[in-house]
C-alpha cells in the first residue's frame, strides 16, 4: 500500500509537475534574462571578484565567498557526476548543449532570488540569515505560503536529499573499499554533528575550505584527460552540437528526449530559481544586495557550465559507448579508468566523498534558516540536528528509491512557490539593480539603504540608524 502511495507521487511528479517546473523555471529565467538587459553577462569580471571578496570587517559575520561556498557546496553534488552520465546514457551527447543553454538563462533567475534574499534578510544575532520564506512573508505578506515553502525545502534538502548523499557516499566507499555501510553511516553522522554543531560560521569556514579544493581538483584531472585526447577534442565538441539539432532525432521523435534531458540536467543541478541558494546567499555581509546575486549567477556557472561540463567531457572523450549497460557513477569512474588506469577509479571515489558530504553540509544549513523561520526556541534546533543525523546514518544503510518520488514532489512544490514569488516581487529586484548600476557609473562602491531605492519597504537589516525612515516603514 505505501510502494504504491510512493510510486504514485512518482509517476504524477514525472508526468505533469515535473514539466510544469521546467516550463516554469525556464520563463523565469528567460525574463529575468530579458528585464535586467542579460545581467548574468555583463560584468563578468566584477562577478569574480565579489565572489573572491573576503573583505568582512565583522568577524562574526559571513564574508561573500564563504556564502558563495556554503551554496556551492549544496549545488555540486553527485548529481554533478552521476547525473551528466546518465543525461548522456539517456539523451546522448546533445543533452549537454541543452544543459548548457539551461544555465545561461537560468543564471539571471539566481540573480533575482539572491538579491531579494539579501534584501529581506534579518538580523539573528551577529549574523544574517534569509531566504524565500522570508522575502515572501515579508514582502509578500503571505503568511501560509511562507510556511509551506519553508517546510517543504526542510522534507526535501536537509533529510531526503542528505540520505541519497550519504547513501551514494556508502556504497561507494564499500564498492571501492569494502567498508560497511552502517561503519560509514557512523562516521558521516559524526563528522557532520562536528561541524553542524558548531553553528553557521563553522560550516562556512568548512565550505569555504573543501569546495576550492575539490573543485579545481576535478578541473584539473579533467584538464589532463583533455590534454591527452587533445585531438579527439573537436570531435566530441562537434558531437555535441551535432546531436543537439539531430535531423535523424527529430524525425524519430526523440530529439525532444534529448531537450527535456538536457533541461533537467541543468535546472536540477545548479538550482537556479528553485529558491535553495538564497538561503546561502543571506547570510553574506555585503554593502549590496545585487552583489550576492552577481555571486550566485556565478556560482550556477561553475556548477553546470564547468563542474558538470568536466564529468561530460570525461565520457565523452573516452567513447561512453564502449560501455554498454554503464551509467551514472559507474560510467564516469569507468570512463576515466579507461584513460588513466587504477587511479580514475580511486579519484572518482574521493571525488563522491568529497561532492556528496559538501552538500550534506550545504543542504542541512537550507534546513536550519527555514527551522529558524519557523521556530526559535532551541530545544526545535536541538532536535531537528540530531534527525538529521539520524537521518545521514539511516541513508547509508537503507534502499531509498520510494522515497525519491516524496522529495521530488516537495522540491517541485518549493520551487513553484518561489518562482511565483520572485515574478511577483521582479519590481524590487529591478530597483536594486538599477540603483547599484546607477552607483557604479558614478564610480562609487554601491552601498544599499532602503530609503535610497524608495519602492523597496521593510528591508529592515538595511537600517543602521535607528532615527531613520522611509514611508510605509514600521519606524
């Protein structure tokens, strides 16, 4: 009866709600795209020096890289490696032009959710924390669909997806190292108790430490697979492009497989407009709203447009098609083994471990800003930490398949929320952006005050001196 309950959230998720997302997120960011004249192109040099900015006089605040690096950290996954391949397997090798164009658009949807995150975020402490159910409380005064973002986000990210990770965490480590599951399980729960324990400050100075360094070790290995088949190069470019506008494909009514593959791909990576980053993008101390979405434009870049390109380009210089029945992880690890002998297999494993625990620490800290947006007594914090523990070590050593159609739901309905919120407030997101342009052409470091961006009220951690106000203020 429940297999059944499941497999029917399942089968309504990937026949209707999951292209009604996709249709959606892609309008959103087409316009989003269009309204702010193709924001996520043009500073793309400015783009990475406010990511690489560590300029935070307050210690016991989060600096811009390090809330760059806690989303980060939940974006680059498994799905990074496991994903693409299986797109591939699924759509061949034009699924990654789709994913590509994907990105682009939705680029400029992470802009808009990240700089109304900073915009309504609040002051919890010394620290800031935001997100969509708190632009949407806020600035929509919407009570109950803030809740109901805020608690779908917590079923989906800190407990469902945080199983799958340790799950693929524990059966890689017993495929490459015969380790027990349960033995991993233990050791996951432990070391993320270490660090969720220890509040935002320590998980952004983890982040801001793992994700550099596994994600140029990615970049370079993939470097020195291109290097060695550097004349395959433009053949597995010209296969992309070529199989993106496959005539054979569309006239065997396949090629919109490849599209929607593509599309998924990209969208369900990098999480661009799924309203997850801004609860990453919040926490920053900046002088600036539009400076965090510049960050988090980018950080949908390096997800999809490098870190997912990389595990494309390891399959398909080495030929995919000479493993037939491979998929996901496996086609990946053997792909690079093929090219680089016992050591592709064992980077490969590393590589899991360190994607997939990043991102039990990226998605547990989406669940604590939602946690803290409904509740703040401590003893709801205590509680919730130690299931997502219990959680972690459940998922190592439990079969999870059913439970995937449940978290795709709830994601499916979080992101329609937000997608309905950014486009309602796309107004305010418009002002600070026309404002922090409107600063830089006269030369000035933008610095953001509602009273300045006069449509913008309740931007309340905005307000340093208590004697001023603005109309409609609370002051």
């Amino acid at each position: 009866m429940l297999e059944s309950f499941f497999q029917a959230i399942a089968f309504v998720n990937d026949t209707f709600l999951g292209y009604v997302l996709i249709a959606a997120l892609i309008i959103s960011g087409v316009y989003f795209t269009i309204a702010t004249k193709w924001v996520q192109f043009v500073r793309p040099r400015e783009m990475l020096k406010l990511m690489l900015d560590q300029g935070n006089k307050n210690k016991d605040n989060i600096s811009t890289f390090q809330a760059f690096a806690i989303s980060t950290a939940s974006r680059v996954g498994t799905g990074n490696i496991a994903g693409v391949a299986l797109a591939i397997t699924v759509g061949g090798p034009g699924a990654i032009f789709w994913m590509w164009l994907i990105a682009v658009f939705g680029a400029a949807s992470a802009f808009a959710e990240s700089t109304l995150a900073q915009v309504y975020k609040v002051k919890s402490g010394k620290q800031f924390r935001g997100g969509p159910a708190y632009y949407i409380r806020t600035a929509l005064s919407n009570k109950p669909l803030s809740i109901a973002f805020a608690v779908s986000l917590i079923a989906t990210f800190p407990f469902v997806f945080n199983s799958v990770q340790s799950n693929t965490i524990a059966q890689s480590l017993q495929t490459t190292f015969n380790l027990d599951p349960l033995l991993s399980g233990l050791i996951l729960a432990a070391l993320t108790a270490l660090i969720i324990f220890g509040g935002l400050k320590r998980i952004a100075r983890f982040s801001a430490v793992i994700v550099p360094v596994f994600a140029l070790a990615y970049i370079a290995i993939t470097l020195v697979m291109m290097l060695i088949n550097i004349t395959h190069l433009p053949h597995v470019l010209g296969l992309i492009f070529a199989d993106a506008f496959s005539w054979q494909k569309l006239m065997a009514g396949t090629l919109g497989a490849t599209v929607m593959t593509g599309a998924r791909r990209g969208l369900f990576s990098n999480e661009a407009g799924m309203g997850s980053a801004p609860n990453a993008a919040a926490t920053a101390q900046t002088s600036h709203p539009v400076k965090q979405g510049y960050v988090q434009a980018f950080s949908v870049f390096l997800d999809t447009l490098v870190i997912c390109s990389c595990t494309a380009f390891i399959v398909l210089l080495a030929d995919y098609t000479k493993f037939p029945g491979v998929e996901g992880i496996a086609l990946t690890q053997a792909a690079l083994t093929s090219e680089l002998g016992p050591f592709g297999n064992y980077f490969i494993s590393v590589s899991v471990l360190l994607f997939a625990f990043t991102s039990i620490i990226g998605n547990y800290y989406y669940g604590q800003a939602n946690v803290e947006f409904l509740s703040r007594r401590r003893w709801v914090m205590l509680c919730f930490r130690m299931f997502v523990c219990l959680m972690i070590l459940l998922g190592a050593i439990m079969q999870l398949k059913m439970v995937w159609g449940l978290a795709d739901l709830c994601m499916t309905c979080m992101a329609l929320i937000n997608i309905y919120a950014i486009l309602k407030l796309r107004k305010f997101v418009i002002a600070a952006l026309i404002d922090y342009r409107r600063q830089k052409r006269r030369g000035k470091d933008p610095t953001f005050g509602p009273y300045n961006v006069r449509r913008i009220k309740h931007a309340d951690a905005w307000v340093e001196e208590p004697e001023v106000s603005w109309p409609g203020s609370n002051q």
